[in-house]
C-alpha cells in the first residue's frame, strides 16, 4: 500500500551513475584523461552493481 514510501536503490544507483558519467564528461572536456578514466571505471562499476541488481528484481 505504501510502496511509494520505501527506498529504492536502483534509482539511487541509476542517480549516482549519471553523476560520475557527468564528471567524467567535464574531466574529458578539461583534457584531464587520467581523472576520465578513474570516472569512467566507477561510472561502470555502479553500472554493474545496478544491472546485478535489475537482475535479482526480475527487470
């Protein structure tokens, strides 16, 4: 009844993964490619910790 109510942490997952794809974006514009590939590698990180997630809830 009250679902809306309860966390969701795909939707904090999916959040966090745009912001680092966001970082890593400004990182590249700023000709900072070693700061792009720590972003990058955690942005996929976070990608595989949402998937394996989506996986376990049936999406």
């Amino acid at each position: 009844m009250f679902s809306f109510l309860k966390p969701n942490p795909a939707k904090k997952l999916r959040k966090a993964y745009d912001s680092k794809l966001e970082q890593a974006m400004h990182a590249q514009r700023n000709g900072d490619m070693r700061l792009f590939a720590d972003l990058t590698e955690e942005s996929e990180q976070i990608w595989q910790k949402l998937t394996a997630l989506e996986k376990a809830n049936g999406k």
